[in-house]
C-alpha cells in the first residue's frame, strides 16, 4: 500500500467518524452518550389516557389511608381533583372528590385525631365569584368526609396557594392560604397566614405584603438554620424573601440574603446538595410562549400554535383537501367557539368541551373565510383553495392546537432560554454557585423536584422543560457528583409526547417501595406520566427508607420535621413535605437516602418542628425503618 492509498484510507475514516451521530438525545453541552439512570413509563390506571387536560401544580403525595403506601391527589384545573390510590405498589384510576376550578392542595392532620385533612384553595371565577378553601377528613376507610367552615370561616378570595406548616414551632400546623388579588380589595393584602389554636380551628393571624398578579407562589424553607420557616414568593417580577420570626409573622430580607434580583422564576426547590446541612436553592427559570407563537416540526409536518388576549391570524397551511387539528383547547367561554368556512356556521363538538378535542374538516364542507368574524369570539378555519387552508380568530384565554400534514411552514423566532440558578446557602446568605456546579444551561424551565436516583448518597434534580408543543419533551437530569458537581446525564425512557401540550409539572416518590425514586410528569394541556425508576447504579447501591410518625409527645406533626443521617456519604438532610410545587404541598412521611456502597452503621436523626427529637443507629442492611408515633 502506497502513502497516497493510506492518506485516503485514513481521510476516509476521520469523514466517517464526523458523520457518525454520537447521541440523537443530547440537547445539552454536558450530556454522556449512555443513559446513567433508566426509567420505563408505568401505563397504571391512574391517568385519564384519553383525556388530554389543563393541570395545576405538582401531584400531592401523602399516605391519605395510613396503609404504607404514598398516594396521589392530582389537580386537572378547571375539571376537578381526583386521588389515585396506591394499591401496595399499583396506582387505582383516579376517583373524583370535587369538581370545579381548584387551585392549591395541602395535607395534613391539624387536629391529632389520626386522620388527615386535605385543604383545597378554590378559585374565584376571576373575582366574580370569591370562595373561600374547601376542607376535607379522610379516614382510613378511603372516605373523604367534607367539613363545616370554621368557627370564624376562611376569608373568600380567589384561591391560589395554600400550605400546611407549623410557623410558631409549637407542634401543630398553621396555613397560609394566598389569594390572586382582586380590583374589589384596592390592594388590601389577601395573603393570610392562619394560626393553629391547638384543637384544629385555624385563626388568621397576620398578612403578609399584597403580592401583584402570580406573585403568590411560595417555598417553605429555612434560610439561616434557626429552625423556625421563611417564605419565599415568586411569580411576578423579582422573588421576595420573608424571615419567619416564630410568631407567625414575618419581616422581609430580599436584598440581604439574595446576591441579586432574580426573576423568571417558575419554580423554587430547596436542596441540601453538597451535603453540609443546610437547604440550597434551585430556581428553575423561563418565560411564557409569546402571542401569536408558532411550532413546526419538519419531520413529522405537524404545526401548532399558541395565542391569547385578543385577535390572531396565521399564515395559510398547506394540508391538502383535508385538515386535522388534534389537542384543540380553549377556555370557557371559547371551549367550543369553533367557526367553519365562510358562513363561520359552529362546528358541532359530539361531547365534552373541557379536553383537548380532535377535529377533522374536509374543503367541501369548510369552503371559503368569512369577511368579518364572529364578534363573540372564537376560531375560525376555512379552506381557501390552493390546498391551503386559513386560521383565525379572538380569544382571552389561552388557545392552543396541532395541525397534521402541514407540507412547510415559515420558522419562528422562538426567545431564547434562560439559565436556571443554584443559589448555594452561606450562614443564611445566598452566593450563585450555577456554574461552578456545572448546572448551566439556557432552556426555558418550569419545574424542579429533588432526589437521589442512582442512590450514590447525593441528591440529584429532574428538572422540566417548557417544551415546543410539536416535539417530544425530555426532562434534564443532573446528576450529583458528591464533589458540588452536577453532571447532566442522557436519561433512558423518560419523555412525553403529548402533542400539543406544555410542561408544566414534576413529583418525585418510590411509589412502591423497592428503594429507587420514580417519577410522575404532568403537562398542562396534556397527561399525567408515571415513570418507573429501573436503574442499575440505584440497584447496586443501598439505601434507607425512614418513615416519619408523629413526635414521641404525639404534640407534633411530621409534616416539616427534618429527617438527618450521617453515613460514609457524609451527612444528608432532608425535610418532610417539601417539594417544588408553587401552590400546594405534599405529606410524603417517606424520607429516602442513598447510601453509595457504604456498609458501616448509620446515624439517622429525627427533628420535629416542635424541637423534638430522635437518633437512632442502624445497619446499612436495614432499608426501612419507623421513627415517632403512627
């Protein structure tokens, strides 16, 4: 072989190995070319898989039944709340409680009678009809008994965030319960804060500052380690931070915890990630489609489109003789103000309008675009000849839906990402650690939840995209190193493709129990996923369950205890109910930790709200384990 034959051969082979894709699923600049961590979707009973529906919030999770198992309550807004109950392992189809528009969902026993209350915030027709939280007992017989108003009932609002905590350390779990501020209260505070009295009636006791629009969305947290919550609020503009006092109220301290304004804000999670004791921030970041935004996605010709708050027209679509819109959803009173051809005579939906609804339109039937549209409001299609077809129309709300076949559609300009921030806790002063921990990445992000997937004893993030509406949605996965590195790993069998639909929402539980975190996804517009945590590296490593009762006096509730082992991991904490749900707040009394490959005994200690305690030593060969009164 001459040298000119080996230079082709070698330039022959450098060609291919440049054409040799390394991952089709690598969206970001960190992400390994093996799957890390491996999940497999879980098609339970508990999702409505024909219905593709508006969410709100995060899944509650808590133990409603007292039978060992986490339960679901989950939130399709506008339609009504349903639980899922967990079979030893196995979701049931969701059961309906109420119907209507709801908003925040809390658990908790406020009474210490042993069974739960769930506390659902209502909304208030946007003020045209304030209503004040519905409450709910459920016993152990699965029944969930409605209650009577309070001696001095909860004010009437237009409900958004409600939260059990105990914010006066005394072992029983006050409430904050915020509204979305209405024109009638001319700017009079509607975020009340509810004292418990000790025998379950709950007493506004303070306000906080009214908050402006979505302002009301809130993380319970501890900033400077004094054991007593602080409230962070986001939502509109810049985050407020507010330092509990241990009386139920608070005195804001934004600018001296936080190292700069930060806002985008579309979900919050505390996270102790370099295992030092303290709670971190994870601020996911993004910002809503614009007016009028478009999605075409070449390969599959499928388009969508999202407006609102007044009128829209979009360029023709090329679809042939037939035009197919999937996932079509807007608001009352536009849910079913779907107008046809030039006449813009009404399309005849079959049955309910509240889904998503699926719509097939042939030219000879939907000739022609009227001059002049309807003045009601609502959408117009019409087919204009050419083998195009025209869509238009004026809605509030927000208007969403996925045309199939389009042939080519002209690109929009999509706003480019923000990063996400990791705000690391110094003595109770926060200092950005986003890039030093290798977390960032310009996406448009909606969600966080927090836990240990490969059980190596770090705590890792699931975070969510807003997604595309015509492209599958994957989550980002970073994995904790254990050196305050983050490294973002390519998850197996994790995404959605709910056409039309847009991430929203994300919880994290072992549903059934076998020592690996599952995941449960839920997109607004769309459905609920339950994704099953097949891992090798959590297989191999060990871990322990504890599960959290009532303090040893029986005086107070695990919601909020703080849950501590030291192990050959160093030291993991992590605190009962905490998620990242913007409105509502969970009662998972299970408190998971990886221990890597570590076999020596382990020191787990329990602290209640109430400065009660617990430590016990375990074997590594103990994976679950009891502490406080059931």
């Amino acid at each position: 072989m001459n040298v000119m034959q080996k230079i082709s051969i070698r330039t022959l082979i450098i060609t291919l190995l440049f054409l040799i894709p390394i991952s089709t699923h690598c969206r970001g600049q960190q992400a390994t070319t093996e799957a890390t961590v491996h999940f497999k979707e879980t098609f339970e009973d508990f999702t409505r898989k024909d219905k593709n529906l508006r969410k709100w919030d995060a899944p509650s999770v808590a133990d409603l039944d007292q039978d060992g198992y986490p339960d679901l309550l989950l939130n399709d807004h506008g339609l009504g709340i349903s639980v899922c109950w967990n079979n030893q392992g196995h979701f049931a189809k969701p059961h309906d409680i109420i119907m209507g528009d709801l908003h925040g969902v809390a658990v908790g026993d406020i009474d210490f009678d042993g069974n739960l209350e769930v506390i659902m915030s209502r909304g208030g027709g946007s003020g045209s009809n304030a209503r004040n939280s519905k409450l709910f007992r459920v016993n152990k017989k699965r029944e969930f008994i409605p209650l009577e108003d309070f001696d001095i009932p909860l004010e009437m609002m237009r409900g958004r965030t409600v939260k059990f905590f105990d914010g006066d350390n005394d072992g029983d779990l006050d409430l904050i319960n915020f509204a979305f501020p209405t024109k009638e209260k001319k700017g009079k505070s509607e975020n009340y804060i509810y004292e418990n009295d000790g025998h379950g009636q709950l007493i506004l006791k303070s306000t906080l500052p009214p908050s402006i629009a979505d302002g009301q969305k809130t993380l319970l947290t501890d900033i400077n380690n004094d054991q007593i919550i602080d409230l962070i609020l986001y939502g509109h503009e810049t985050i407020k931070v507010f330092e509990g006092l241990g009386d139920l109220t608070f005195k804001e301290v934004t600018s001296g915890v936080l190292p700069f304004p930060v806002s985008n804000v579309t979900s919050m999670v505390e996270i102790d990630y370099d295992n030092d004791g303290d709670f971190d921030l994870y601020v996911t970041r993004g910002k809503d489609f614009e007016i009028g935004e478009t999605f075409y996605n070449k390969q599959t010709k499928n388009w969508a489109f999202y407006t609102k708050r007044g009128n829209f027209k979009f360029e023709d679509l090329k679809t042939g003789d037939v035009l197919q819109m999937r996932n079509f959803q807007s608001q009352w009173p536009y849910n079913d103000a779907y107008y046809i051809g030039e006449t813009g005579y009404p399309y005849d939906f079959p049955g309910e309008t509240h889904s998503g609804k699926d719509i097939r339109l042939v030219n000879s039937n939907a000739l022609g675009f009227p001059d002049k549209l309807n003045e009601k409001g609502g959408i117009h299609v019409g087919y204009v000849g050419n083998d195009k077809w025209r869509i238009a129309g004026n809605t509030w709300s927000p208007t969403t839906g996925v045309v199939h076949g389009v042939l080519d559609y002209p690109e929009y300009n999509h706003p480019k990402g923000l990063s996400d921030l990791l705000l690391e806790n110094k003595n109770g002063k926060f200092v950005d650690t986003t890039q030093k921990a290798k977390l960032f990445l310009e996406e448009h992000t909606v969600a966080a939840s927090v836990a240990d997937f490969d059980n190596n004893g770090y705590q890792d993030l699931i975070v969510i995209r807003r997604g595309n509406m015509v492209f599958e949605n994957e989550p980002i996965v970073y994995l904790n190193q254990g050196n305050s590195q983050f490294k973002q790993e390519m998850v197996s069998g994790i995404s959605t493709s709910d056409w039309g639909s847009i991430g929203m929402a994300v919880e994290v539980l072992d549903y059934d129990l076998d020592g690996k975190v599952d995941v449960i996804i839920g997109n607004e517009r769309g459905k609920w996923h339950l994704f099953k945590n097949l891992s090798k590296e959590a297989n191999k490593n060990p871990f322990i369950t504890i599960e959290v009762g009532k303090s040893s006096s029986g005086q107070a509730s695990a919601l909020g205890a703080l849950v501590n082992i030291k192990s050959c991991t160093g030291e993991q904490t992590q605190r009962i109910g905490s998620t990242g749900a913007s409105y509502s707040l969970s009662l998972n009394k299970f408190a998971h930790f990886g221990l890597d490959g570590c076999t020596k005994p382990i020191k787990v200690t329990v602290t209640w709200s109430n400065g009660e305690t617990i430590t016990r030593s375990i074997n590594h060969t103990q994976h679950k384990i009891i502490l406080g009164k059931n």
